[in-house]
C-alpha cells in the first residue's frame, strides 16, 4: 500500500511538470514530440524483426519511415499547434479549478480502481465454488480431468464491462466539465457581462452530474460494450491452444473493432462539448458537433493539430520516470513478499501503465481545452477575432473557410 501510494504521488508530481513544461516550451515540445513518436514507432518494428514476426515489424517500419517523411509538409503546422497550445494553457492558468477538478477525479479514479481490484480477485475465489468437472480417458487410457465454470466466466464479462463503463463514465464526467469551463471563458471574456457565474466550474460540474449524466453514461456505455468485446476476443485468443483458425480470426475481429473504438472515441469527445454547452442529449450532439465541423472545415484544424503527440510523449515519459521510481523503492526497501525478486517485473510494469493511466487523466485539462476550442470556433470564429486575434489572424490566412462565422445561442 506505501509503494502504491508513492506511485501515486509521483505521478501526480510528474504529470503537473509536464504541464508546467507544456507551458513553457510548448514549441520545442512539439518539436521533440514529432520525432519521439517516429523512433518509437520504427524501433517498434526493429523489435518485431528481431523477434521474427516479420510482417508486423515490416509494416511498422515503413509506417516510421513514411512517418518521418511528414515532416517536411508537418513542420509548417507547428507555429499553429503551438499558439492552440498556448492558448489552452493560459486558460488553464486563468481557471486553476481545471487542474484541480482534474486532480479530484484522478483521485475518485484511482479509488474506484482499487474498490474494483478487490472485488475482481474476491469474485474469482469466490465463483470458484462452481466449478465443474468431469474425468475423461485418452487413447492412451490415462484419466485427465476437464474443468468448466460458466458462471466465473459470466462474473468476469461482467466485472471487465463494470470497470471499462464506470471509468469512462467518471473520465467523461470531468471531460465534460472541463469542456463547460473551456467553453464560458471562450464566449463570456472579455463580454459587456461578463461571466454567467462566479463559479464557472462548480457550475459545469454541476450539469454534467445532473441535467447531462444520462448522455455521459450513454456515449460511455458505446465504448465500455466495445472495450469488453475486445478483452473477450483477447481472452479466447489467448486460450486457442494453438489453433490458428480461431486465433486469426479473433484478431481480425479485434482489429475491426479497435478500428470501431478509435471512431466512436474520436466522435465522443466533440460531442461531448456539445452536451456541455447547451446540454444536448448525445445523439443529437454527436450529430450536430459533427456536421458543424465538417461543414466549417475544421476537422483541417484537427487533423492539423499536433498536441496529441505531445501528451503521448508526456504519458510515457511519466510512466517510465514512475516505473523507475517504483523499481528504487522495493531495490532499497527490499520487502519480505518480494525477497526472491519474483514480483519486481509485474510491480515495474503496474506502475508504468498507472502512471500513464493517471497522466492521462490529469492532462484532460489540455485534451477537454483543445477539442472545445476547436468546436466553439466552428460555432462562433468571430468570438475568436474578439479575445484571440493572434490566433484568429493565424487561422484566417492559413484557414479562411474556417472564419466564415456562424453564431449560435449559447446556453451556459
């Protein structure tokens, strides 16, 4: 329990200076960020060849390769990446409650995991009572036993469904929030009236709780039914014993709805600032933030935008500063349960993918900023022009189908 919670402090203290980093070399960052994402790709693929799985790392590869070739056409749009950046991070700066919020629910997240782990390991011991076997003789005449238990199994699907809906649904909730606070500073700054609230986060927070909880469970129960069908065509493929045939085709069913996921999370977010603006149930908002971003031109903005590498960048980074941090701790402090050295590899693991889990989280203080900003410019870029002209003079000389200005009612 001290080491976890040592993982969890340190993540906490790397992630806030990697924010302070962000903000203050935002350009060098996505610089270091480009080709960080081009080294570990192709070194990705020099280590499925070593391992002679040679069309996977053939094609990782030439994707690296082909990857680093986008930089001569990528390069131009960091200046425009970097003042988004910028931008998303003043705001942070001027709402300090964004990374607080972030901060709270990493915590609620963390709890919940550990309420969760306790319970998956309490199920399994506890489902094992039904177990069912029955004794069998080979050809050779040797009894071997065959063992089934449908309702483990059962309790599993439905432990793994639990976790993936009820974390989606508190990373919605915060990214929901946080896209409530992204959104008033961008129409209410700078206003003849000012802000609509003293309290502009306690009030977002307020309507993705209530008036919006149903739309975050929903677009989370989209992702969580998903993210379950995968673990469950990973469990079979682990336990084809050798079959080809099911093994091939579980990972073409899985690699078809990883596809499936990376749309519907791509949509979720946007749509979400929809339902953090006007509070509108999420079909309709996915629909509405959708057109409207097509029809603006903005999904350029999007493709555009190069922040995304820098928070990749930053959760391994956290991650592997943690994992180093948790291998110190029980090297020095040397615990009787790990005397043998057996449990340091699965602890180093854990606490890299916390760590990375838990900087994710924190950092939706920048994601929830970026996607809002890019949906209220679709809505309004002459609100832009107002509070931003360094970033609106960029965007209409780089992006004029994108300024042609559309105003809405803005229900905060």
């Amino acid at each position: 329990m001290v080491m976890w919670l040592c993982v969890l402090v340190a993540s906490v203290v790397v992630s806030l200076i990697y924010l302070l980093l962000m903000q203050a070399f935002a350009g060098n960052l996505l610089v270091i960020s480009f080709w960080f994402s081009v080294v570990v790709t192709i070194g990705t693929g020099v280590y499925y060849l070593a391992a002679r799985i040679w069309f996977a790392g053939a094609i990782m590869v030439i994707f690296g390769v082909f990857y680093a070739l986008m930089w001569f056409s990528w390069r131009k749009r960091i200046p425009f990446s970097k003042l988004v950046l910028e931008t998303v991070c003043h705001v942070s700066r001027k709402f300090p409650s964004t990374i607080v919020t972030s901060i709270v629910f990493l915590f609620i997240q963390a709890l919940y995991s550990a309420l969760w782990a306790l319970a998956f390991m309490g199920s399994f011991k506890h489902m094992d009572q039904y177990k069912s076997c029955t004794t069998h003789t080979d050809r050779n005449g040797r009894a071997y036993q065959s063992c089934s238990n449908v309702k483990q199994i059962l309790s599993w699907v439905f432990m793994v469904f639990s976790f993936y809906w009820t974390t989606g649904v508190i990373i919605n909730v915060l990214h929901t929030t946080l896209c409530g606070i992204y959104a008033t500073y961008y129409f209410f700054e700078g206003a003849p009236a000012g802000y609509p609230t003293r309290t502009p986060a306690l009030s977002s927070l307020k309507r993705a709780t209530t008036n919006s909880f149903g739309s975050v469970c929903f677009g989370s129960l989209i992702i969580a039914v998903i993210q379950t069908m995968r673990a469950i065509l990973r469990a079979i493929r682990d336990n084809a014993d050798s079959n080809i045939g099911v093994e091939l085709l579980a990972c073409c069913l899985d690699c078809i709805l990883a596809c499936i996921q990376g749309m519907a999370e791509f949509v979720n977010k946007y749509a979400y600032v929809e339902v953090a603006m006007y509070g509108k149930p999420f079909i309709p908002a996915a629909r509405d933030t959708w057109d409207l971003i097509k029809d603006r031109g903005v999904e350029a903005l999007i493709n555009d935008c190069l922040i995304g590498n820098v928070l990749q960048l930053g959760a391994f980074l956290c991650g592997a500063v943690v994992a180093i941090a948790a291998w110190l701790y029980i090297t020095i402090t040397k615990p009787q349960y790990n005397v043998t050295g057996s449990y340091t590899p699965p602890i180093i693991i854990s606490a890299f993918i916390m760590a990375m889990s838990m900087f994710k989280v924190l950092m939706k203080c920048i994601e929830s900023g970026t996607a809002t900003t890019f949906v209220c410019l679709a809505e309004d870029p002459q609100v832009m022009a107002r509070n931003n002209p360094r970033l609106f003079s960029m965007l209409q000389e780089s992006y004029p189908q994108v300024v042609r200005g559309v105003h809405g009612n803005h229900a905060f």
